[in-house]
C-alpha cells in the first residue's frame, strides 16, 4: 500500500530540515571561531567556582577526619562527586576514585602558583605596582583578619580543567589550603558527573532548549500562513479536478493568485469550459444522429413488409434474418435517444417530491419477466427529490439489467432506507455479479464486461450509463458493488 505524504508535511518537514542545517552549521562556526569545548570550560567554571569556595570555606576550619563528611554532604546536595586531590594524584578526601590517565595528566600540569610578588630588574617600571604601602598608608593600619583562610585563585580556564574520559566528566578547579598549622598545599577540587549537564551544575542545556523552542514556534507562526493558503488552494484544485473528472462540467476553482498556482487555476477553468463544449457537442450530435437514423430506419421496416408479401417462400428465412437485424438497429437507436435525454442539464430537469414506492412499483410492473422475481420492499413514507419518469426510466434499466443476468438465480429486490438527509435505494440480485477490475467502468457509455456484443450476450451497453445520466440529472449518486453472491447497485437521492 502506497503512503500518501501530504504538501503540507512535505514544506514543514523540509522547514525544520532547514533550521536543522542552520543549527548544525552555526555550531560548526561557533566552534571554529569561538572553540566550542573553551566555551564549555568557561561555563563550568564559572558554575563551579562559587560551589568551591564555599566548600573551601567549610575545609580549612574544619578537622582533617571532617573532610572526607563535608565533601559527601556536598555531593549529595548537588547529585555530583566531589574529591579533593594533590597535584601530584594523592587523594586528599572524598570517596576513593580512581583518576583516568588524562584526568592525572592535566592534574600534574597544576603548577604550583607563584608566592609574593615577582622578580624584577631596578628600573622596570611595574616594580611600582608591586610594592608596599607606606607606613602612613590607612590600608596597612588596618588590623589583618586571623585565623585559617582558604587560598585563592584568579577566575579563569587556566586555573581548571575539564576532561571526558572513561564514561565520566571531570572537572577539576586549582586551590589552596592554607593554616596556622601548615604551609599553604596547592590542590585539586574536582567533581565528576556521568553527564555533561551534572543536573544543570555543569552545563545547562535549558537555556538553549528554550531558545530553540521560541526559534522553531516563531518561524512555524511564521510560515503557517503562506503554507496554509498554498495547501488550501491545492485542496480546492484537487477537489475541482475530480468534479470535473465525475463530470461535473460547472467546477470552478478560484483564479484570482498572481503566481503560478493562479495559472494552473486559469487552466483548470479553461479546460472544464473546452470539455464541456465538447461533450456537450458530443452527445448533441449523438441524439440528432440517433433522431435521424429513426426515419430510414422506419422507412426500411416498412418496405421490408411489402416485400415479405410479394417474396418466394423460400426466401422468408432471409428476410427474417434481415427483420431481427433492423430490429436490432431500430433498439440501438432508441437507447441512443434515450441517453440522449437522459444527458439534459440538471437545470433542465423540474426536481419534486417522489414517492419510492410508486417509481419502484411501476418500474417493476414494466419490467417484470415470467421467470424472474421482483420484491420491492420499500416503505410508503420515504421519499426523493427527483424526476418520475427519470427515475422510473432508471431503475426500469437496473431492473431489466438484473433480470438480464440474474434473473434465474433468484429474487430481485429493491430496498431503501433513510441516512441523514439522503436517501439510500438498493437493488440487489443474486448473479455471479461481475469481475471486480470491471466495477469503475460499468456506468461509462458502450462498456460491457464481456467481450462479445453479440444479441445473444446482452445490450450495447448504454444502459447503466443512461442510470447514471438519470440519476445525475436528479442531483444524485450511484455505485455498485458485488455481494459474493450477488450485485448491488445503490442510488443515493436528497431526502424529501
């Protein structure tokens, strides 16, 4: 089975494409640029350095036996394991972890930092910036806090790393320890997450969701206009086109666009024009054909008959013959005048109320055959909007084309039931029905199933093509279908 995939999913599927491919491509500029995986550092960082100095804050008070307590209470609160390392990979305190190879190697580049000010000649003049204050200078009399304080480092990449190794992401910021007890140790804070969000501690990737939502509903309010009216005016073709496939010569689609989609509707309502000049030619030459063929024909049965009086005996078998082919001529002939008329414009045809029943019983009492049997079980009540003689005419033809067919398989009947504001008229046989590739063809003029056209094998048909002329003529539908045993054919009517 062949999946329909719509215009309208068709232009969004290739619109979020698009946004995909500007996305991507900006993410590759970004990083060439700018250096994606520096742009991550510096996020982190700046996330997890106010984190260390408060945990800094807690270390240096605390008791050594304490740390290993503080730094689990930390990884808790923040769903991320914290570890404290010497830069030469000895595990301070923290759960016991084993560090990758590349967590050592950027560990080991932690150099320690500089005490005091730098080394420099007499006469560079930056030795200003580095000397003390006077004596007199209020900032040296000020009283210096005592006690153990945390030592601090310059904000940025270079006093962190961030590393993916080994299923997990670490991330280590440079610190110090100093106490009254101790010389200052230079060490290692690190955190490890098994994702780079870490719950939103390392990177945040909610920022971005949003901003990517607002870009992708903004563009979609964007573009749903244009898309929608371009859709909605191929709808309309379509729907236009196959009206005037049925035969509905009058569709008409909106031309008033001034692209191409406006040009395709000008041809549209060009062509319906042209094809209902020409089938309208069409069946207005076959009825006067058929009206002038009934003169001679008329003609020809008439001297048939005088010469069937003055013949030799033994030439009565050929004019007989020659009788059952004008008859055959003279048949051919009035179903062509009656397609003929059947094929009138709707507007042509008075539409009043119509009792089912009526039509059905008197299309039954005209048709009805010695070896076949008619039940019309139609309610009194129900009733069409239609012409009487158009549809006695119709189902007179359905009936005499079931009779044809079926008519020694079994009873034919004629139902009709009420559906909204239609009515549903069914008549069913109980034949062999025809072969299934056959049914969208039935109701075209002169198509028959079989492959012979002979007398013996039935019409020429134009009987379900005048049904269905007839049945359009009253605004109304027919279809058939096969029963398996059996054939239906059901005409549907607007309900009085």
């Amino acid at each position: 089975m062949n999946v329909r995939f719509p215009l309208y999913a068709k232009i969004l599927l290739w619109f979020f494409l698009n946004l995909v491919i500007i996305g991507v491509g900006f993410l590759i500029f970004f990083n060439l640029e700018v250096g994606f995986n520096s742009a991550i550092e510096r996020q982190v960082h700046d996330r997890l350095r106010p984190i260390e100095q408060l945990i800094m804050s807690e270390l240096v008070p605390a008791g050594r036996s304490d740390w290993d307590g503080i730094l689990k209470r930390f990884s808790a609160a923040y769903a991320v394991k914290f570890v404290l390392f010497r830069n030469n990979g000895d595990q301070v305190a923290g759960e016991k972890v084993t560090l990758p190879r590349d967590v050592v190697t950027e560990l080991n580049q932690q150099g320690p930092r500089r005490e005091g000010p730098p080394e420099l000649a007499p006469d560079d003049p930056r030795r200003d910036e580095f000397a003390p204050p006077p004596e007199d200078d209020p900032e040296r009399q000020r009283p210096r806090a005592r006690g153990p304080m945390p030592m601090r480092l310059p904000a940025g990449a270079a006093g962190m790393f961030f590393v993916h190794s080994e299923g997990n992401y670490w991330a280590g910021l440079r610190t110090r320890i100093q106490r009254p007890d101790m010389p200052p140790q230079p060490m290692t804070l690190i955190a490890v997450s098994k994702t780079l969000s870490a719950g939103g501690l390392f990177v945040d990737f909610r920022p971005w969701a949003i901003a990517g939502l607002v870009v992708i509903v903004v563009s979609a309010l964007f573009w749903f206009p244009i898309i929608r009216r371009l859709t909605h005016s191929v709808s309309k073709m379509t729907a236009a086109t196959q009206s005037i496939a049925a035969g509905d010569f009058e569709a008409r689609v909106a031309d008033n666009r001034r692209d191409e989609l406006g040009q395709l509707g000008e041809a549209i309502n060009s062509m319906a024009v042209r094809l209902k000049g020409l089938v309208s030619g069409q069946k207005r030459f076959l009825g006067d054909t058929a009206h002038e063929l009934c003169s001679p024909i008329a003609r020809i049965q008439l001297q048939l008959g005088i010469l069937e009086e003055s013949a030799h005996p033994q030439d009565k078998p050929r004019i007989e013959d020659l009788r059952e082919e004008i008859q055959q001529m003279s048949a051919l002939v009035n179903e062509l005048l009656s397609f003929s008329k059947a094929s009138l414009e709707p507007a042509a045809v008075k539409l009043q109320p119509v009792r089912v029943r009526t039509v059905a019983e008197q299309a039954a009492k005209r048709e009805a055959a010695s070896d076949s049997q008619i039940n019309v079980e139609v309610p009194e009540a129900i009733g069409v909007l239609g012409d009487p003689e158009l549809l006695i005419r119709t189902i007179g033809n359905l009936l005499r084309n079931a009779i044809r067919y079926a008519g020694t398989c079994g009873p034919i009947t004629i139902t009709a039931e009420r559906v909204d504001d239609l009515i549903r008229i069914h008549i069913r046989d109980c034949g062999p029905g025809v072969p299934d590739e056959s049914l969208p063809q039935l109701f075209d003029p002169f198509y028959r199933p079989e492959v012979a056209r002979d007398r013996e094998s039935g019409g020429v048909g134009l009987g379900l093509a005048i049904v269905k002329t007839c049945v359009e003529s009253c605004h109304g539908q027919v279809s058939c279908r096969n029963l398996k045993p059996g054939f239906e054919v059901t005409i549907e009517l607007q309900a009085v």
